[in-house]
C-alpha cells in the first residue's frame, strides 16, 4: 500500500485517518436507503467478510459499530469468533472497512483481525435477513442515540419491539450489552428488557466476571470521550432466556 | 334550432357526491353533454360549493384544473344556504333567457326554482333519488338523475391534463364459510347479500349517522372460520363485530388515539378472527398489531369487558396483511419490508406476543396474500403469493422457504410490446382448495376486466369471484364490478356459471354490483377496445 498515493492514510501507521471519514452523527433510521440488503441469511456471503474463515458462522454484532472501536478490541479477545458490526452511514462504514483491511495488513503475527468485519445496514429493519434464528451469541448498543423527544422514542434502537426480534436472533443463552451516557435512555433501555419476558438482567458477580463488560465504557470513542468529561455512564446487559409467560 | 341561452351550473358537492373512483375530471363533460341533450348549447359558467376541512384528496383540484370556480364553506348545512343565496343574488344581476342548473338534493330549492321559472329562467335540477323529495322534481323545467348525468360523460384521460392516474382500491369478495352471505367491498362501499334469506343486508349501526358511515366508509371486511362473527373496519377508524347470523352489532371498537404527539386515528389495515373466535385482531396504520378478546361475546349478550391491547408493536414497517393459522396456534403478518413474521399466539394475548417462531424471508416485492395448507398429510405449511409473480410455499416453524413458483412462465404471458420494459404479472388472490389444490388469481397488465379477489365458501364447493375493469378504463361505464361464481368439483373448475345459477340468482348480483348497465354484454373481454379520447 503506497501511502504517497492514498492521503486519506496515515503514513506512520499506515491505517486511515478518521478526518477524512467524518460524517454527521446522526442518520434517518426510518428511510429506504438503498443498499444491497441480502435476500435472507442463506444469500450472506461470508467468503467476502471474512476471506480467510469458512464454514464458521457470526457470532457477534455490534450495532451502530461506529468507527470500530470495539471491534478492534474484542477481535484480540476472542480470536476465535467471527464479529461483524453494522452501521448506517456510509463514510462511516468506509472508514472502518480501510481500518479493517489496514490491520490485517499490518498485523504482527500475520492472521490476526481476521474474524472482524463490517456492513452498512439499517439494522432496526434488516436483523432478521442477516442472522438465523438463534446464531448470535453477543448482541452490543453502545450509545446509541438518545432521541429525546417522546414522538421520536420509536426510533429508538432499544424497544419492545425490537427486541423481539433481537430474542430471535441471539441463542438460550446470548447476552445483549447496551451502555450510554444519557440517564433517561438507560433508564428506558433497563426498563425495556427488565419488562420484556424474554430478557433477564445479570447479576453483579456475572457482570463483574465478564471480560466484555470493561470494553463497553472505554473501547470506543464515544466512551473514552464520556470518560475525558468525566460523565457517567449507565449500563444494562441481560441475558436472553426462554419465553416465560 | 339551437338554443344559445348562457348556461350556469351550481354544483353542492357534499350532497350530490362522485362515486368512488370515478375521475373528477369527466365533471365537466357530464354537464356539458347532458346539456346538450336537452338541447342547450351555450357557453356554461361553473361553480361548486365545498366545505372547509374535510379532506377530497385532490379532487377539488382536479374539479378546479377544468373550469369550476370553487367556493369554501365552513360546514355542511351552510352550502345549501350558500346556493340559495348565490342564486338569488344571480337571478338579480342576469336577465333571462337564461338556463340555471343546480346538482343538489336541497329539498328547500323548492321557492326558488318556482321563482326562476316565474321570472323566465330555464331551470334544470340534477339529484340523487335516495335523499330528495318527489316534490322538488316536480318544479323544474328538467331534472335528471346524478347517476345518469355521470354514467354518460364520455371517458377523460387524466394524463392529457398532466395529472397522474388515480388508483383505486381493489374490490374483495368473501363468502360465509357456509354460503349463507356474500359481502363485497367495492371501493369504500360494503355490500352484504344474506342467501338464506335472499336479500341485501344494511348494518345498522349505533345511530344514524354511523350506520352511513358503517356501509360506504369500509376499509376492510373478514368472516371468523366458524361463521358466527363478521368484523368490519371503516377508514375513519371504527371496528365493528356483527353477528353473521343474526346481523345484530356485537361489539365496537373506538378509534384509538395513539398519543398527545400524534393524534392520528388508528385506521385498520388488516384483520384475523382466531378459528376458535377467542381473539380478533387488527393491524393499523402505524404498523401495531392489536388484540380484541371475544370471550363472553354471544348472540344476544354484548359483554362490556372486553378488553384490547397491543400484541405485536411493529415500529419500523406497516403490516399489510394479518391472518392466523387453521390451528390458532400462531399469528403471521405481512409486512412492507416484503416478508412474513410468524409469531407464536400466546396464551396471554393482551401482555403481547413476544416469541417470534419464524420469519420469512425471500418475497421481492409486497405480498398480497396468503393461504394455508392444512389437511392430515400436510400440516404447518402456508402459500404466499405477491407482486413479483411468484408465489412461495414456506414451513411455518422453521420459515424455510420450501418451494418457489413463477406464475408468468406458468400463465404464458407474453409481452406484447417489446420495448417497454416487461410488467409484472402480479398475484392478486389466492385460495386453497380443500382436495389440495389451489386456485390463483392474477392480474395482468393490459387485460381489460381483472379479477381482483375470490373466495371459497367450504360446504357448497364454490369459488366466489369478483372483478374489476382495469384503469384506465376502456369502456364507458366506470364501475362496473362483476360478481361471479364457478363451482369446483373434484380438483377441477368447471365453468363460470351464468348469472342465473348463482346462488341468489340476479337478485344477488343486482345487489352486489350494483346498477348493472343495459348495454353491457355477458363477456366483456371479448369486446373491442375502444378508444378513450374525450
């Protein structure tokens, strides 16, 4: 890769250079944007994702990845699964795949971060043509948008509704990780899977065991610029469990 | 000898209304030909009286783009009084001769036409029978019927004047599971025809006002499976659930108001009765899913608790089709992201039904309807058919798709005209037949009448069919549905049976379609053409 030629990117690291990417931070969740969408989770072509994993299938979705953070961190974590983030805007989603394909190339040990990846979807509508019913293991919101107003809460990214559909998609077992800085959002998000009968919160002792749970407040940029303001952060992660009526 | 008296036309619109789907720009030319029948030819003023708020789409504006001078009421009662005095005002500012037409059904016109005639006015009153009195008619120099006057304009291409065509609702047809009623929705009009007692059925509903609303502002209509409930949805947002028995009005269901942000009436797109009649539910307009229960519901009792709640809230796509599997077990919707949720009814409907079982994925373009499989071999499987041709047969518990069927190669649609791009044929209805076989109606661009639903009564074996002319229309009359009927025996459709086996015989159709016309011949796919120019 020849940095002369590519002035988006860095020249020391040879990663690219996120003032190049910048894009406003908020995107219409509602609107057709036209972008392949896969016909059903059959028609995913992982070969293109991950070109150097077969046979396995994704096991963790960030959404609203970002600029990659916590991919980046929890690709090192967990080698062995393969993650994929989903982001609505576009010069959003080409920052993080040259980021993707920059590491691979420059990684260390040859092989690493190739179990991360990167599609720009509207997930609030097209989770279910991703993922089978039950392949998700780790679901992650990390502060998502607020959308204070109440005629805007069904945009929110955290509801009944779609949590539904996220109990679809996450096995017995899978866990869903959301964490924002703004109280009225957590208070909801907490509310929403605390009510949802197929949602059941951790305990502390779990919570305080997971190696994932850190990340959540200090791997992406989001956080670490919550942490330089000192703001606080309110997180809740529930386990998906069988429906209990 | 012509007569060249100038013409002036006042034109009530809420009391002498325009047919559903009928195109407001042939207003104009109504007038003008069934003046000239009358044997007036001379140059006509227009004026049309509307009422401030309520909402005609563009109609006014359509009205507007031929030469009405449009004039705004603030309510209903007040256009008439406008009229009258517009008129007065005229009959002094005009010297006869003069020709004053008047499409009311004002029953107060009386004085005044009297006093036109007095003074030398030629006067001609255009009305609709249901809401006038005999003694009006009799006033005038002429009067014609409304319907008339509109069945005869020759046909307008909207295009010529650059507006768009307009789409019209397409007509359903269902049938009592056993054949003891027919209901057709024509447009917004719901037309209910009871078999067994062999005549037309009016809903009557809370107080007068409503029952009109019941019967002309119809959204959607469904029979439960066992044929004891009948619910119907209006647009204005009312459900209702009748009896199919009796016809007694057994429970109501009020618009909803969602939220101090939004207050929109919560208008019903879709409708499913349970098979065991424990729950009807209904998805609106906003995408939400709800769920009325039945329990305690009896032919003459009216039990006051029945409760509503939301079961499924849909926030990102509106759910066009609803309908619940033969065993009650679950709910599957269709919605306008192309693919179909299924999910498990639960045993407490009114906390919501969260556990989602399946979802379909694979349509390409929206769904229009779905059908079930249900025999002793073949359980939990369901059809869906849609715009992109084919239809796609699914499991429901794991929501595979398990087989796909392009219906252009099957129907041998040809294109006729090669540089256009090829038109869907599209899969308008569908229904299962109970000796597994299935019976699919489509629609194909070009052809004159299509048909547009069908439906299968279980006992009596015969499969309901009802149809429309296409748009744009080829022929002059423009609503003009067909209802018709074909019976099917052992795995194969016979053919349609004329109009006087049907069950009801012409009294049913009469009903149903409506005013038939005489000149209208028994199979218009036959007829040429013609052309549609003014």
């Amino acid at each position: 890769m020849d940095s002369k030629t590519k002035p988006t990117f860095s020249r020391s690291t040879g990663l690219p250079r996120k003032k190049f990417f910048r894009a406003r931070a908020h995107s219409n969740p509602l609107s057709d944007s036209h972008f392949p969408i896969p016909i059903s989770p059959s028609h995913v072509d992982l070969s293109l994702h991950f070109p150097k994993v077969s046979s396995k299938k994704t096991e963790f979705a960030d959404i609203g990845c970002g600029f990659g953070g916590l991919l980046i961190s929890l690709a090192t974590l967990f080698p062995e699964t393969l993650m994929i983030g989903m982001e609505l805007r576009d010069k959003v989603t080409e920052y993080v795949k040259e980021l993707i394909l920059a590491l691979r190339k420059t990684s260390s040990g040859g092989g690493e971060y190739e179990n991360i990846s990167v599609v720009r979807t509207n997930s609030m509508k097209y989770v279910p043509n991703y993922f089978e019913k039950g392949q998700l293991s780790k679901m992650f919101f990390l502060f998502p948008d607020p959308h204070f107003k109440e005629k805007n809460h069904r945009r929110r990214v955290i509801s009944v509704d779609l949590l539904d559909e996220y109990a679809y998609v996450l096995g017995g077992g899978g866990v869903v990780y959301t964490i924002t800085d703004v109280e009225e959002l957590g208070e909801w998000m907490r509310s929403c899977l605390e009510r949802h009968p197929m949602f059941e919160a951790l305990t502390q002792e779990e919570l305080d065991s997971d190696p994932v749970v850190e990340l959540l407040c200090n791997a992406t940029e989001e956080g670490q610029k919550v942490a330089r303001n000192g703001g606080q952060t309110f997180k809740a992660v529930s386990r998906r469990i069988a429906y209990v009526s | 000898m012509e007569n060249r008296d100038p013409i002036y036309v006042w034109w009530d619109i809420q009391s002498c209304r325009l047919p559903y789907g009928y195109e407001p720009l042939r207003v104009h030319v109504a007038v003008k030909s069934a003046m000239r029948n009358l044997g007036f030819f001379g140059p006509i003023d227009y004026v049309a009286v509307a009422v401030k708020g309520w909402s005609y789409g563009d109609t006014l504006y359509r009205i507007e783009t031929t030469g009405f001078r449009i004039k705004r009421e603030y309510a209903w009662q007040s256009c008439s009084m406008f009229i009258r005095n517009n008129i007065s005002e005229w009959m002094h500012s005009h010297e006869p001769p003069a020709v004053a037409v008047i499409i009311s059904c004002d029953k107060g016109l009386g004085s005044l036409v009297n006093r036109l005639r007095v003074e030398g006015f030629k006067t001609c009153i255009i009305y609709v029978p249901a809401f006038t009195s005999d003694r009006l008619i009799s006033v005038p120099n002429f009067s014609l019927l409304w319907s008339d006057v509109l069945a005869n304009a020759p046909l307008v291409d909207p295009r010529e004047y650059g507006l768009p065509l307009r789409e019209v609702r397409a007509e359903a047809i269902y049938v009592h599971p056993s054949q003891k009623s027919v209901a057709v929705t024509v447009g917004m009009d719901l037309r209910v025809f009871d078999l067994i007692e062999n005549r037309r059925v009016t809903l009557v509903g809370k107080s007068r006002r409503s029952c009109r609303k019941d019967s002309t502002n119809t959204r959607v209509i469904r029979y439960g499976a066992s044929g004891k409930f009948f619910v119907c949805a209006s647009n204005d947002g009312w459900v209702n659930i009748w009896s199919a028995e009796s016809w007694h009005r057994l429970h109501t269901i009020y618009p909803l108001i969602s939220s101090r942000w939004s207050p929109s009436k919560r208008v019903a797109l879709a409708i499913a009765i349970r098979s065991n009649d424990s729950h009807v539910c209904y998805a609106d307009t906003r995408g939400d899913v709800w769920v009325v229960e039945l329990d305690g519901i009896d032919e003459c009792k009216v039990s006051p608790s029945n409760k509503t709640a939301r079961l499924l809230f849909r926030s990102s796509s509106i759910v066009t089709k609803l309908d619940f599997s033969p065993d009650g077990r679950y709910i599957l919707s269709a919605d306008g992201d192309f693919k179909i949720r299924v999910n498990v009814f639960p045993k407490k409907p009114l906390e919501g039904a969260h556990e989602i079982q399946s979802i379909c994925l694979g349509h390409k373009a929206s769904i229009t309807c779905i059908a079930f499989v249900w025999n002793s071999e073949v359980t939990e499987r369901f059809l869906s058919g849609s715009d992109d041709s084919t239809v796609r047969l699914w499991d429901i518990s794991s929501g595979s798709l398990l087989h796909t069927c392009d219906i252009s190669t099957m129907a041998e649609y040809i294109e006729v005209n090669e540089s256009e791009p090829p038109a869907q044929v599209k899969v308008t209805d569908m229904c299962t037949i109970p000796n597994s076989s299935l019976a699919i109606v489509i629609h194909i661009p070009g052809d004159s009448f299509i048909p547009t639903s069908i439906s299968l009564s279980g006992s009596m074996k015969l499969l309901w069919m009802v149809s429309r002319p296409s748009n744009p229309p080829v022929s002059k009359h423009p609503g003009v549905t067909r209802v018709k009927a074909m019976p099917c025996i052992e795995a194969e459709l016979s053919s349609i049976l004329g109009d006087d086996q049907i069950p009801g015989g012409t009294k049913l159709l009469e009903q149903l379609q409506g005013k038939v016309p005489t000149e209208d011949c028994g199979e218009c796919s036959t007829r040429s053409h013609e052309s549609c120019n003014v």
